[in-house]
C-alpha cells in the first residue's frame, strides 16, 4: 500500500496482497528467530522458557 493512499481507497485484492505480504515477512522473522534461539541451545547449552500462559507482564 502507497503512503498516500487511505486503506478505505484499496481494493480488497490490493488488501489482500499486502496482507500476504505482511504474513510472509511476520514468518521470515519468527523462522529467523527460531533458529537463533536453536543456535543458542545447540552450540551454547542456554534454556530458553517460554512464558505461561495467562499471565500478565505486569
């Protein structure tokens, strides 16, 4: 989606696309993190844990 255009003057498909778009970087990244965090474990010996569910940062 261009800078000047609204997201009301896109077309479904236009949406469409750059959500595939989107969805396609937000994989790229969590793969990429996925094999740090298995670097991190194979050749450093770090655990790493993930948080509980349900409960608050806060």
């Amino acid at each position: 989606m261009a800078i000047d255009q609204k997201p009301s003057e896109t077309s479904p498909v236009q949406q469409i696309k750059a959500l595939q778009v989107q969805l396609k970087q937000a994989q790229d990244t969590a793969q990429l993190f996925e094999a740090v965090i298995d670097v991190l474990r194979k050749d450093y010996g770090v655990r790493i844990a993930k948080k509980p569910l349900g409960k608050s940062s806060n």
